[in-house]
C-alpha cells in the first residue's frame, strides 16, 4: 500500500517521526542517567538489607528468632522463614530492570550468583534463597515493596506522549494546509473556468495574504476575460453600423457616382480602420513585456507638451511645482496624458484646461482639470472599462470609441502607476496619474 502523497501526509509524518524519534531519545536518556542509577541505588540498599537480615537471623538464638522474623516482616515487608514455602518456586521467566539489578547486587554481597523465584500460587511474594553458613533461608519481598516500575512507567510514557504528539501534529498540520487545501480548490476552479468563489482571508499572517492576493489575481483575471468579452462585443456592434452604411451607399451608387457618398464611405472607413487600430493596441496592452525606462524631467516635460497642444489652438494652463527627474517611458506617458487631454478638450466644454504638477510624499502626481460637467459618481469607475461611453449612443460626434480611458488605464497599470478621476467642486473633472516617487533623482533646475 503506498503511504498518500498529499502535504498532510507527508507533513504528518515527517513532525511525528522527528518527535517520536526525539521522545525516545530523550527516554533513553532518563533511563540510563536517572532511572538506571536511581534503581541500581536502591537495589543495592535492599541486598544489604536482606543480606543482613539473613545473617542476623542465623546468629540470634532459637528463641529470639521468631520475633525477629515478625519485626522484618512488620517494619521491613520481608518474610525470613529456614524452611521453604508450600507453593512450588521457579526462577522468574521476564526479569525487570530492578530485577537485574537486585541479583547483580546480592550476587556481589554474598559471592555466588543469585536468582529471584516466584511461587506458582500466584501469591504477592518474589523469593530469593540465601545460604548463610550454609544454610539455605527464604526470603520473601512483596511486589508493593519495590513499588516502583521504570519499563511500564517508561511504556506509559512513550505511549501517552506518542498519542499526544500524533493528535497535536494532525491538528497543527490540518490547520496550515486547510487554507493550502481551499486555494489549490480555487485553482482548479479557476484554470476550468468556473466561478470563482472568494477564499476565506482569515488564519495565520501568511496564509491569510496569500489568500487576499489569490483573490485578488482572481478578480483581476475575471475583469480581463469581461474585458475580453466587452472587447469583441464591441468590435461586432461598432463595426456593424459602419458596414451597414456602407452597404446602402454600394447600393446607392450602381450606375452613378455620388461624391458626398464617396465621402461618406471614406468617413467610415476611417473609422472602422481606428477602431481597428484602437482595439488591437488595447489587446497589445493587456500583454505586459518590459518597458524601456528614461530620466525625464517631468516639469520640462509638460512644458513641451503643453505647448503642443498650444500650437493646435488649445489654451492651457501649467501649474507647476519645482521639476523633479523620474525613470518614466515618455511614449506612455505621454499617450496616457494626451487621452486625457484629448476627453479634457473634448468634454470641458472648449474651455482652457489646467495641467498641474505636484507633489506628495513618496509619490508625484499630474492632473488634468477641466470646466465641463464631470461625471455622474456611479459611472466614474465604469468609464476606465473598454468601450464604455456615458453617451449612450454610438454616434462618435458625441462620443468616442470607449476605449481611449480603457488604453491608459492599461497603460497605467503597467508602469505601476494609478489614475484616479474625481469630480471638481467648483465643477468639472479632474483626471490624475499618481506616480511612485521613491527612485527619483534631484533635478538640475530643483531647489
């Protein structure tokens, strides 16, 4: 039969061997160093005793002999008797330690080896035949006298202890690997397709973040299959009206040439070609590869880019705190700043858009502020998803393709950074990147 390949069993059985192994070990250690001396002592003291008893007994005279044979067997629990008893004796077949050792000493005290008998009456009395000036006389000990039992003690020792190890390593290794047990459930799950269920956070430290993170990944790779979902529902409904009025217009145009259908079919091509183009580069951001990184000076950086946008007729206004140098990728940046820019101009109404640099502790921090009407409380969270637009119209006059914020969400994510939206007070949107700040590097222009 081959022993279960599971941690529980192999857990189990590794802390119960180690702790077994140290109990014996530490029980060969009492008996040598403690029991052994300790019954070897005692021993010793109780030949001397019989032995002098025996020999006191030989040298009193006949009538002082009875009395002396009823204070030993008052005071002492021995029995001296010359003659043997009625039941039959036979040398003991299994000799205890004590045993052993009280032979060893009466056989040193008297000379001849010496053997401990017992009667076959099944009486409570161990025998031991003494020749004193060669004399043979019977002394009998009661088994209550020894009184002390080092193998059973030992046995009892080894036994309870070895349920008590076995009963607290089945306990111990059951509480670690349950959790263990509930996350690689959730795994299998998981990799089927099912639902996931979230695991219990609770327990000891480690395994209580290792499930909060499990199920973190789970809600994670949840919201990327929706993504996925959303994505190619998307794609088919955005494409479907495009293609429609494309179909009408070939129908439109057989036998003649129309030139404001000739422009409307380009109009559509265009954007079917961006959302296209658009889709894929949101399908090549979900694939996270490394990311070359550069020094850049992030004040000097939306300088340049707010005068970009300044350039094509956009007023902006740069709210900048003293420049700092940040390991950033300036094309995700500024991809990340320019969709928010572009919703900024688009939605605020055409009114001057603030860009502000700023910073907190261990953590910079770039906002896009606009004037328009913000977003309802209940969506802002929903507008970071692909194609979510809070037009609910596909006309692209009023609305985009739903997936500029769903890019630099992405994007965002990569670099390990946050986009956080919030409405204004004083009304509008603003629209911030929170960047870590614990690499930066003191910038030349820095005060």
């Amino acid at each position: 039969m081959q022993f279960p390949n599971t941690l529980f069993a192999r857990t189990s059985l590794t802390i119960t061997s180690a702790l077994l192994l140290f109990l014996l070990f530490t029980g060969f250690i009492i008996f040598n160093f403690i029991l052994s001396p300790v019954g070897k002592q005692g021993a010793a003291d109780l030949a001397a005793l019989m032995v002098l008893s025996a020999k006191t007994w030989v040298e009193l005279p006949p009538a002082a002999r009875v009395d002396f044979q009823r204070e030993l067997q008052t005071n002492h629990n021995l029995h001296l008797r010359p003659d043997p008893p009625a039941a039959k004796l036979s040398p003991l077949a299994l000799r205890p330690p004590y045993m052993l050792f009280l032979e060893q000493a009466l056989g040193a005290r008297l000379g001849y080896p010496v053997r401990i008998h017992q009667a076959d009456d099944g009486s409570e009395l161990y025998w031991v035949i003494l020749f004193i000036s060669d004399k043979p006389l019977y002394l009998g000990i009661q088994r209550h006298h020894i009184g002390a039992e080092p193998p059973r003690a030992v046995l009892i020792i080894l036994i309870g202890a070895g349920l008590f190890i076995l009963l607290t390593t089945l306990l111990v290794v059951r509480r670690i690997t349950r959790p263990l047990e509930a996350l690689s459930q959730g795994v299998r799950r998981l990799g089927s397709g099912g639902h996931h269920q979230p695991l219990p956070e609770n327990g000891p430290t480690e395994l209580a973040d290792l499930a909060r993170k499990f199920n973190q990944l789970s809600n994670e790779i949840q919201r990327l299959l929706d993504n996925r979902t959303t994505l190619l529902g998307g794609i088919s409904h955005d494409l479907r009206t495009p293609l429609s009025r494309l179909r009408i217009a070939v129908e439109l145009l057989q036998g003649k040439e129309d030139a404001a259908l000739l422009r409307n079919m380009r109009q559509d091509l265009e954007e079917m070609d961006t959302l296209i183009t658009r889709t894929l580069e949101l399908a090549r951001m979900m694939k996270k590869e490394d990311i070359p990184m550069q020094a850049v000076d992030l004040g000097e950086f939306l300088l340049e880019l707010g005068a970009s946008y300044e350039q094509e007729g956009n007023e902006v206004e740069l709210q900048l705190e003293a420049s700092r140098v940040l390991p950033v990728n300036q094309l995700i940046l500024r991809r990340i700043l320019g969709n928010l820019l572009d919703n900024a101009f688009h939605y605020g109404g055409g009114g001057k858009v603030i860009l502000r640099l700023q910073y907190n502790p261990g953590k910079a921090r770039i906002c896009v502020l606009d004037r328009g009407e913000g977003i309802p409380e209940h969506q802002i969270d929903k507008v970071l998803q692909p194609f979510y637009r809070l037009d609910p119209s596909r006309n692209r006059s009023t609305g985009g393709s739903g997936l500029g914020l769903a890019i630099a969400q992405q994007l965002a994510q990569l670099q390990g950074w946050t986009i956080i939206l919030e409405n204004r007070s004083c009304g509008g949107l603003s629209a911030c990147i929170e960047m870590p700040d614990s690499s930066s590097l003191s910038a030349s222009g820095a005060p």
